[in-house]
C-alpha cells in the first residue's frame, strides 16, 4: 500500500528527509568545493548551520561597520564618519 511521506527539496531539486539535510546540501552547494576534493564542504556547512546565530551576530556588526564608514578618495580609503577615533 502507498503511503505519503514528507520531504524536503533543497534548491537543486534534491529531496532531504529533513529540513536542517536540505539545508545543509544548500549550503554546501554555495560553499563550492572546500578542500581536497571537496571533502570538507558538508562539514564546513554544517558548521555554519549549528553556528548561525553567531554567524549572523558577526555579519550584523559588519554591516553596522560598513554603514559607518565612507570613501575618503579616490583610491578607495575609507575613514570612520560617526562615533570613530
């Protein structure tokens, strides 16, 4: 007999018995291939996913960095315009 099963397509149309697997092959797909033969990507993109909220932490503060910040000159310097030294 039949039955429904639920799955998971990651962007590639791979199906994943879970959201965190499709996940994972996403991100593993972005990263490219890290490594030897690629062999450290699924654990590079794991890492990421178990480490996201500091990830993200980090990519936030980055941003506030960049927003505070402007091009000086030509050559592309850039000098603190709020709350630097």
């Amino acid at each position: 007999m039949a039955t429904e099963c639920t799955a998971y397509r990651d962007t590639k149309g791979s199906l994943h018995p879970t959201p965190e697997r499709a996940t994972l092959a996403d991100l593993a797909d972005v990263l490219g291939r890290v490594g030897e033969e690629g062999g450290m990507t699924a654990g590079v993109a794991k890492l990421l996913l178990e480490k996201r909220e500091a990830i993200e932490r980090v990519f936030a503060e980055h941003d506030i960095m960049l927003a505070n910040i402007e091009p000086n000159d030509a050559a592309g310097e850039v000098v603190p315009i709020k709350g630097g030294k």
